[in-house]
C-alpha cells in the first residue's frame, strides 16, 4: 500500500494522557495502556470512527469510560482496531500481550540479550499498544515497568522517576512521568541488569541534570568517551543554538542488537553498544569519533526532532537533516573542521550521488512510500543536511542563527513540516527561498558546468553556469535549483584575487558566494589583472557535479596553492581521477598500464612538507575509493577499476618508498611514546602512519614486514592494531596473516564489537576467493544472522567494499547476497532490505551483469511472503 504526502489529514482524535503498565515476564509481556482522549476541534465536527493503529497484539480486553466492550462494539484487523466513540472527550483502556522474546524484527518492545528494551520510530509503537502511532498526536506519558528484581534491577522509560516498590513475589516496579508532550516514536522502555557510569551537567540557566550511560556489566570500563562526548554536545548547544536540556535527568543505554546506530527517545536515548563504547584498546580513531558524532546527533534531537518533531514521516529530513546538519558542525568544532568537511563530502558523493543516480532515488521530502523505514536513508540525512548547509551559506551564520531561534521559538511544543522551518528562515531574515525550496521537492544530483572567458583587453573575467538534473523516477523534468557556489580566483603566482562583480563599486573579498539560480547564467568580474585559475565550489557549497575542464597542471597547481583547504583536496582528488581513468581504459584497450608520473610528484611534495596537518596529507594520499570510481562511471568496470587502482598504488608505494618508511618510522615512535589520547592531533599523527604502512606493505620487504608485525603485537590501541591486521589479511605473507588474525580471535573473542572489526576486515580481503572466505565466516560461532552488527560487519562489508569479488562474473556473489536476504525477510525486514542496496544498483554494470543481479532481484520477488520493507526496494529496482 502506498502512502502519499498530499494524502495528508490531520488526526480526527487526539490523545491528551497517556498511561502505560508493562508486566515483563519471560513467556510473555502484558500491557495496559490508559489514554485519555478527545475528538480533535481542527478536524470538523461529528464523532467518526476512532481507528487506532496495532500490529501483532493479542487483545485482552477493552474499556469504553470504564465501560467494557464487548465483541460487536469495535472490529480488529491486522493492522488497526476501530470502535466509535459517543462523546467528544473520553478514557480508553486496554490490555494487551505482545511477546518481546521472540520479536527478531528488533521493533517495539524486544529482547536484546537478557534485556527489554524498545525501537518505535517510525511505526514500532503499534506493536506494543493499540494507538494513534502517528508523529502529530503528541501525549504525555506515565509509565510503570515492574519485572523480576533479580533478572531486571534496572526499569527505565522517558522523563523522572516519580514511584518504586516492591512486590511479594520477588518482582518490583518503577513509575517513570515525563510531562513534555510527545509523540509515541520517541516512547522508550528498559529493563535490565545494567550498570551505570554517571556524571552530572550544570545547563547554563544553573539547573542540574543527572547523566547517566547504562550498560551490561563487562562494558562499564568502556563508557567515558561517550560521557565526555555527551557533556560536550550539551555546552556546544547551549553555546551555539542557544538550546538547553529540559528534563532532570539524561539517560542513554547500549544494546547489543539494534537495527541503527541509536534512538533519541525522549530523556532515554538507546544505542547500538557500536555507537557507545570506545576505549583505546578496543575501538579505532573511527569509532571513537562516531561515538562522539552519535551521541551529540542524538542529544541534538531534543531540541530539533523531540521539542519541535514532524507532522508526518514525508517531513522526517526536518529533524534528521537539520540534526546531521547540527552533529556535523559540532564534530567540526570538536576535530578539524576540513577533515570533517573531505569525509563528509567523500561520503556524500559515494554513497548518496549512487543513491540519487539509483532505481529508489526520491527527493530529500519524499512524496509517496511504501514503507517508512526504507526513507532513513543518505538523501533524508545527509542531503538534507547539505540543503541546510547551504541555507546557512545564503543566509550567513548570524541570519541562520536568528532563523533556528524562530524555528524553536515559534514551533516548540509543535509537529511540523519543512515549509515551517524554512519559513522561520525566510522570516528571520527578509528572505525568499521560494525557489531554493525545490531541493526539497526534486530528487537527483544537478550537474553544473562551469566555463570562463578572460578578456585580456578589457580585465574581465566572465564564468558561466549551466545546470541540469537527469531525470529519477517520477519526475522527468527538474526546475533550476538555487546553487550556492562559493569561489576564488587564484593567479599566475597562487594569489588570491579581490572580487568585483560588473555592477559593484568595490571588491568585495577574495572568497564569496554567486546564487546561480538559472539554467544559464553568467558572472562578469572586472579589473582582473591577468587570466585567473578558478577554484570553484569551496568547501563544497553546493551538492553538486561540478565540470570544469582542469588541465593537471592546473589540478598540481591548485593543490599547492589554493586557500581553501577542502578544495586543495578536492583538486587532488580530480587529478587522481583523471589519471585513474586514463589506466581505466587502458586495462579495457589491453594495453600496459601507465601511471602519470605527475600524481607521483604532487603525493611527494605533500610527503616531504612535514609542516601539513598529517590528517590532510593521509586524506590525500587515500586515493578515490572502487565505490567512488564506480559512481561516476558510466558503465563501471570493476575489474578494470580494480587493476587500475592497485596498479597505482604499487607505483606510489615504490616511488616514494624511502619517504614513506622515513614518515612511518617517526609517527610509530611518538605512538610508541604517547599513551592514547582520543584527539584530533593524534587520530592525525595515526592516521599517516597507518597510510604510510599500507602503502610500504606492498613493497613485501621483509623490514616492513617486520614493522608491521611489531606494531600488530606491541600496539596499546586498536587503530594501530586493525590497521596492522588489515594490510597483513591483504598481504601474501601466510603464515604472518594467519597468526595475528588467529591472535586477534583468540583475545577477543568476548568482545562482540571487535569479533565484527575482525569479521570487517577479512570481508574486505579483494584477494581471490573472498566469497568462500564469507561463506566459511558465517560458520564461526561468533557469527549470528539475529545480530545486525554481525550482518553489517561481513556480509554488508563484503557487498559494499569488496567489490571484485562481490561482483564476480559468475555471479555467485550477487546469489550469495539474495539468499541472505531471502532469510532476513523473515527474521529482520529492516537489514533484509538495507542489505539488499548493491543489488539495486545494476544499471551501473555491463549488460551480462546487470542481467544477474536482475535476475536475483527477480528471485528474491517470487520467494513470496515479502515484507513490506524487501518489496518496496525489489519492486522498485525492477521497474
Ligand atoms: N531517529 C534515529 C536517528 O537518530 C534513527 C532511528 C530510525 N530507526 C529505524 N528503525 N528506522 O537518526
Ligand atoms: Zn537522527
């Protein structure tokens, strides 16, 4: 069934209160829910049906203002139960049993090891209660829990605990209230044998909130980088929204099993134990910054996505574009800034531009769906946050700032829609964003061509714009976006050169913003002394494909020169292309592989300049992703893409080998020296080293095998540790290969979240045979189809990273993936369908390809019994 955004109606009823009782027992839970209701003024007058959304509940009884209903007095289906109301206010009560230890869907109210615990955004509360699970019925909430003390000591939901007690039979109980209105999504329940690490926050009206981070007993040593993270994000709120915390206390808990990386219930987020834990010796750099990124994501959404939620699931880019806009500011402030800004945009170009240019590509407000939860997707999130980005890039920081406050101001308390944030926008500052408003509404990447004219004669320098959109599903013709181009001019000697447009007066600065906002259209700069290189769409202002025929030269030269740290990247970036696919199509001609010599010198100049950020200089070293250069092919090769890339990393690693064993060398002893420290100058320092060692590996000299060995046994933390195993697990060297992953199993093998890194980093092994490799893995007993995570770690890691071997001519990858989603159908409709996404790109393959992946697709549609998450995707990738 499909639902449409202009289908929208407001709610016929309202629910003012909401009181639940959860029994947890091990067989069974029994839930009453006490809703306290009335007909809704805005919807029209009469009293119609009153359907309340539920899904899998076993009635036990019913209660009309205390009036028991009978089986004549409403009529359950599937997925709704209807009754008719006969006054405008009344009191609805129900019971229900529902059965959390067999729920493996990991919705609603489920068992996560020995722990209940709760996911119900976006639809997952109707599987605990007959509802109105829609985001704008907003409720208060008091909740009692009671469970066996023994098993369950800990009972958590949203807000203050206000009630204890015990019962006689050895169970006990909490009442929990949390007065802010809310909608059922964000609804959360914990009972547990937890632990907890608790710290305390002053907010900066001087009100004091307890902290607490509950997790099973073995990870209490793992809980303080996410509690620094925590009192982080709730200074750098106040400090830059203004926005402070509401309730008395903050709890966040870790879970085992959980479909996503956490959940911003309301006073109670729940997390993935992936995006909680992080200790030296057991989380990379990586995820200690996911960690820190994670946990101000969530907590930022009490302000952008609880305070101020969405009207209906179509707005759900509202708060998660504005909260991954927010987080993604945030990690800037906390790490360096350009870092921040190459990994947020590499991301965005791989992964979200194949998206858009893919068979479910929809606009950042989607207009129909069938299945909510397939729309959490990289357009929602991380486009949204790129058009929020450059709201703030049209608008300034300060007239940004001005329009959050509004938006706040004016909606708290309120479910909303995009137009009501944008609007608050456009009143704060005098603005009209009518037009920008169309990269809500029109899904795929535009193309923007950029061409110039100097004329010498008269010291004018001319750029003109051409933008276009390929057409996506449903919509064939796109409107001109609002493009937000940031630039300079650089001249012959790397000087920065002072803009002034044709009607201007003056110059006005050297960096600045044109809102190119027609199918054509030309800027004219005057008095430019000589003919300019452009450096265009700084710091990626706009998500875009820019084209600008770049010499390499020039590419070399912007590299060394540009002012812009993130667009010195960038023309790295292009100049490895450009020879990337100059090898590309010499492995499809049958020629001898040639690597431009130029790209060699521009890495070495960045080598031997040891006064560059090291981060910037191993960023740039990374050449562009398989799954980059499988986005922006036409038809991608991906063995030809392969030998390309390896081809070019042999030839860096062999030409700048003594500069790399010089670099490695120093970095390793300061690491050697240091004690960890989670921050950014020593993830910098690490992560050089770590690019300097995969690239010396490939030279297979024995000191640098030696090296590699010594740092996989010796390191204190995981960064160093993984990286070690990783460029042994993809060398030739057996025995060492065998030994440390051997090692590695054997220590910690306790330790789930590194089991995965381990089952990561053989997936990703592009040496022949990766898919028996998988298939073997999924037999070891540290292996669980029932674990997300598990999922994600080898058999998501090996179909998304592994692309050789995942796209092998035979396609038994492409069978091996279609069966496990056939499995998860039923056990976990939600990874069943996001595992299924490399599938859904076969119109990037050759004719013999695409015709195997369809043909899995096509199976995977007639194994029947689909969910509703496994058929939208397939049908779709179908059509
Ligand atoms: N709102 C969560 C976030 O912070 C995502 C939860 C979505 N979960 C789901 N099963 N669809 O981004
Ligand atoms: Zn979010």
């Amino acid at each position: 069934k499909v639902i449409h955004l202009k289908d929208y109606q407001v709610p016929d009823y309202l629910i003012d209160e909401t009181h639940l009782t959860f029994e947890l027992y091990e067989d069974r839970t029994l839930v009453h829910a006490q809703l306290v209701m009335r007909r809704n003024p805005e919807a029209g007058a009469g009293l119609p049906p009153l359907q309340l959304h539920g899904q899998d509940l076993e009635l036990m009884s019913l209660s009309l203002n205390d009036r028991a209903l009978g089986l004549g007095d409403y009529q359950v289906a599937e997925e709704s139960l209807t009754l008719q109301p006969d006054t405008a206010s009344f009191t609805l009560d129900s019971t229900v049993v529902i059965h959390p230890e067999s729920n493996t869907a990991l919705e609603g109210l489920y068992k996560s090891g020995k722990m209940f615990c709760t996911q119900c955004e976006a639809e997952g509360f109707r599987k605990i209660t007959y509802y109105l699970d829609r985001p704008d019925v907003m409720s208060t909430f008091t909740t009692t829990v009671s469970a066996d003390k023994q098993a369950y000591p800990i009972l958590l939901s949203n807000g203050n605990p206000i009630a204890s007690g015990e019962e006689e039979d050895g169970r006990h109980w909490a009442t929990w209230e949390d007065p802010f209105k809310k909608p059922a999504y964000l609804f959360a329940l914990v009972a547990g044998d937890l632990w907890c690490v608790e710290d305390s926050f002053t907010t900066m009206s001087g009100r004091d909130v307890a902290l607490r981070i509950y997790v099973e007993p073995e990870n209490i040593d793992k809980c303080q980088h996410a509690m620094d993270s925590l009192k982080k994000s709730m200074k750098w709120d106040e400090e830059a929204y203004g926005r402070e915390y509401d309730l008395d206390i903050f709890m966040i808990v870790a879970v085992n099993d959980f479909n996503m990386g956490a959940m911003e219930n309301k006073g109670l987020n729940i997390f993935n134990s992936s995006a909680v834990l992080a200790r030296a010796e057991t989380a990379t750099d990586a995820a200690h910054q996911r960690v820190e990124a994670i946990v101000a994501h969530e907590y930022f959404h009490n302000w952008s996505g609880n305070r101020v939620t969405c009207r209906d699931w179509f707005q759900l880019s509202l708060k998660e574009g504005f909260t991954v806009f927010r987080d993604s500011q945030f990690s800037a402030d906390m790490n360096s800034p350009t870092v921040k800004r190459v990994e947020d945009v590499s991301y965005l170009r791989t992964h979200q531009f194949a998206e858009d240019a893919g068979p479910m590509a929809h606009s950042v407000r989607p207009e129909s769906f069938i299945e909510i939860s397939n729309f959490y997707t990289l357009t929602v999130y991380e486009k949204g946050a790129e058009v929020v980005r450059m709201i703030q890039t049209l608008l300034g920081e300060e007239g940004f700032r001005k329009g959050s406050d509004l938006y706040f101001e004016r909606h708290d308390g309120q479910a909303v829609t995009v137009d009501d944030f944008v609007k608050a926008m456009e009143d704060a500052n005098g603005a009209d964003l009518t037009q920008f408003k169309r990269w809500y509404s029109q899904a795929g990447t535009p193309r923007l061509a950029v061409s110039e004219r100097y004329d010498a004669a008269a010291k004018t320098y001319s750029l003109t714009f051409r933008q276009s959109c390929p057409p996506t599903p449903g919509q064939s013709e796109k409107l001109p976006f609002v493009i937000p181009v940031s630039l300079g001019l650089l001249d012959g000697q790397g000087r920065e050169i002072p803009l002034r447009l044709q009607d201007e007066d003056a110059a006005v600065g050297t960096t600045r913003v044109l809102a190119v906002e027609q199918a054509e259209q030309t800027f004219t700069f005057v008095e430019v002394p000589e003919q300019p290189l452009p450096s265009l769409l700084r710091g990626f202002s706009a998500p875009v494909k820019l084209e600008f025929p770049y010499s390499r030269d020039q590419l070399m030269f912007l590299m060394q020169h540009d002012s812009d740290g993130f667009n010195r990247w960038e023309a790295g970036q292009q100049l490895s292309v450009q020879v990337l696919q100059e090898m590309i199509g010499q492995h499809q001609r049958g020629e001898a592989l040639q690597l431009d010599q130029r790209l060699v010198t521009a890495l070495r100049s960045l080598l031997e300049d040891e006064r560059l950020d090291p981060a910037m200089v191993a960023e740039m070293l990374s050449l562009p992703s398989e799954a980059y250069l499988t986005e922006i092919s036409e038809v991608a090769d991906v063995d030809a893409i392969h030998a390309a890339r390896d081809f070019a990393r042999q030839g860096i690693a062999t030409a700048l080998f003594d500069l790399f064993w010089k670099r490695y060398q120093a970095n390793r002893e300061v690491s050697r020296q240091t004690p960890y420290v989670a921050e950014a100058s020593h993830f910098a320092r690490r992560a050089l080293q770590n690019i300097a060692l995969s690239y010396l590996m490939l030279s297979g000299k024995s000191e640098v095998v030696a090296a590699c060995v010594e740092q996989f046994d010796q390191a204190d933390n995981m960064t160093e540790r993984l990286t070690a195993l990783a460029v042994l697990v993809n060398s030739n060297f057996e025995t060492e290969r065998q030994q440390a992953l051997d090692a590695f199993a054997e220590h910690f093998k306790d330790n789930p979240l590194v089991m995965d890194q381990w089952f990561s980093v053989q997936a990703g092994n592009t040496q022949p045979g990766g898919l028996e490799r998988v298939q073997h893995l999924m037999q070891h007993p540290a292996f669980t189809l029932k674990n997300p995570n598990k999922v994600r770690a080898l058999i998501g890691a090996f179909a998304n990273q592994n692309l050789v071997n995942f796209h092998r001519a035979d396609g038994a990858g492409y069978r091996f993936l279609a069966d496990q989603v056939i499995v998860l159908n039923k056990l976990n409709p939600q990874i069943a369908s996001r595992l299924l996404a490399p599938l859904t790109r076969w119109r990037k393959y050759d004719a013999a390809r695409q015709g195997l992946m369809k043909a899995e697709l096509e199976r995977i549609l007639a194994a029947g019994e689909l969910s509703s998450d496994v058929y939208e995707v397939v049908s779709k990738s179908l059509a």
